[in-house]
C-alpha cells in the first residue's frame, strides 16, 4: 500500500522506513529535501510543496500527519483537508487532544474527507519494535488502512497469549486496535500517558529512596550501599515490577548510576493534564496520575535523583532532551 508521511523527525522517519522494509511505497513531505536525503536513498519518494506531495498520493489517497499537536497539526490537517478529495483519508498520529479529533473529523465529513486518529506508542525504537496503535475513526476508512496498520504494529510476538483470548478474536493481540470513533484512538493514548507518568514516578520515587539508603541521617546499621543498576537488572528477570520502562532504566543506570547528565527537569507533553481534566469531567478519583503529573511541575524548580530517573527514562524511550534552564 502507498502512505504519504508528513513528519519525518524521530517517529514518522522511522515508522517511513519501517513501512518502506516490508514493502510498502512512502511519499514524504519536506520543505528541505535535503535533511530527508537518507529517507530518499532508502526508496522514499521526496515532495517539498504540500501540492506535489498530495499529486503524488494514489486515490484514494491517506497521507498521515506526524507533527507536534496542536497548531501544526491544526494548520497541517487544514491544508491537506483543501488538497484532498472525498475518498482520502487523512491520519493524524501525533498527541492531539481527543476534542480536537472529534471537531476535525466532523469539519472533514462534509467534504467526504475521512479522518483518524492513531495514538501512537512506541518511541525511538519503534522501528524495530513495533509501534501499539490504538485507532478511532469511520470503519470503512480504518479498514482501507489495515495494512499499515498491521505493518507498523510488533505483531504478536513471543508475548504470551492471554487465557480464553481465542474466544475474543481481533488485532489487539497484533498491537493495533480500533478503539471506536473519531477522537477514541488519542482518548485511549491520553490515557495510556497518563499512566505512564504514574509508573515511572513509582519507579523514580522506589530508586530515590535505595540510592538514599546509605544517607548519614540513618543510624550506622541501617544503612546501605545499592547497585542501582543491578537492583534495576534483577528485577527485570522474574519480578511482578518488570516493564520496557524498567528495561530502559536499567540501560541508563548501567551506562551512568548517577545520571550525571541528567539536571531532572522533566517535561509533559500535555496528554497528562488532559489525563486528569477527563478524571475530573468523568468524577472519577485519580490519586496516583495527579500526583505524578504535579511532580513533573515542581521538577522544574527543584530536582531530586527520582527527577533525574524520570529524565532519563524519556531519554530512552522517545529521545526527549531536557529543555534548557537558561
């Protein structure tokens, strides 16, 4: 199948050559060709106007947008919406707020545009990996991108298969999974975020409190002097805590125990505050995510080594930098 990608940075360049490796055809949009040139050498097929690159999508054309949310994603959806006909369709895998997905696809239906929304999970290393998809949206339009769908996915792997699962059926053991109309693919990432935050702050918080066990606040014979990286590493093979996240944490810990390259001011990227206004819409009462989601705003004056973990967990999974305090 054809895609036309418009993103080529860190996700939407490898999930481009992730597609491009199991035989499908990717146009992508640049305004510089130049900063795609190891794309193009790869049998991606290069555009540096909005135009060209609609031109040169097959109809019934889908062309998936992989830019920061919000206005650029508002301004880039918008341009396409102008280019497209009815039939194409029009992906948005970013970290757009749900409302705006629903407002968009309602906009678009008037023109016969269809639009998705794909919550997209998977990082820096996705393009090995795999990426989970969680998918709102028209079903005939969902359907028609299954094969990139399916492409992009891990598949099902050498994960163990889930008791009675044969009687359910689906993708979701092929790690894409529509989730129900326009706006449920991010609602559902929303809140794959949110929890997120709450596992790598449990985390942060469990290796602040070893690396702090050998403190002179501690009588003499309480104290002890943990292996970070070593506790982090056992407790990868065995242990009811294991996760990718603590895999990650464990490279970086091994790399440097003191994360000296890290200061701990830790970023959010919006979906955590969305994550918590829904609890707050819905009444229901999210102790753990609103706490991990504060942490992350008094990080940015005071730090402490659970920061620092925090920081470096982003690094590893989505190859996020720390903003500068200058």
């Amino acid at each position: 199948m054809q895609l036309g990608m418009i993103g080529l940075g860190r996700m939407g360049g490898n999930m481009v050559r992730r597609l491009m490796r199991n035989g499908h055809k990717c146009v992508g949009f640049a305004r510089d060709a130049a900063k795609v040139a190891d794309l193009a050498k790869e049998g991606m097929t290069v555009t540096t106007t909005m135009k060209d690159f609609v031109a040169k999508l097959e109809k019934p054309r889908a062309a998936w947008v992989m830019v920061p949310a919000g206005d650029s994603t508002e301004q880039t959806v918008m341009q396409l919406a102008e280019l497209m006909e009815k039939g194409d369709t029009i992906i948005d895998g970013g970290n757009s707020m749900y409302k705006d997905d629903v407002r968009r696809a309602k906009a678009l239906s008037g023109k016969g545009i269809n639009y998705v929304d794909v919550g997209t999970s998977g990082g820096v290393w996705g393009v090995d990996r795999g990426y989970c998809l969680m998918v709102g949206g028209p079903n005939e339009a969902v359907k028609r991108i299954e094969p990139i769908l399916r492409t992009l996915a891990p598949g099902r792997g050498n994960i163990d298969k889930t008791p009675g699962r044969d009687k359910k059926g689906g993708t979701a053991e092929e790690g894409f999974l529509h989730c129900g109309a326009s706006g449920g693919g991010h609602f559902t990432k929303m809140i794959h975020n949110g929890i997120e935050y709450g596992i790598m702050q449990a985390y942060a918080e469990g290796l602040d409190i070893l690396k702090n066990a050998n403190s002179t606040k501690l009588p003499e014979g309480h104290r002890f002097n943990f292996d970070l990286a070593d506790i982090c590493e056992v407790w990868r093979r065995g242990s009811v805590v294991g996760s990718w996240l603590l895999d990650l944490t464990t490279i970086a810990l091994t790399k440097d125990a003191a994360l000296t390259e890290y200061e701990g001011h830790v970023a959010d990227s919006g979906e955590g505050k969305w994550t918590v206004e829904a609890a707050l819409a819905e009444d229901v009462p999210a102790d753990v995510l609103t706490a991990s989601l504060f942490v992350r705003f008094r990080s940015r004056q005071t730090h402490t080594f659970a920061e620092k973990a925090l920081s470096a967990m982003r690094a590893q999974f989505g190859g996020h930098k720390e903003k500068s305090q200058g």
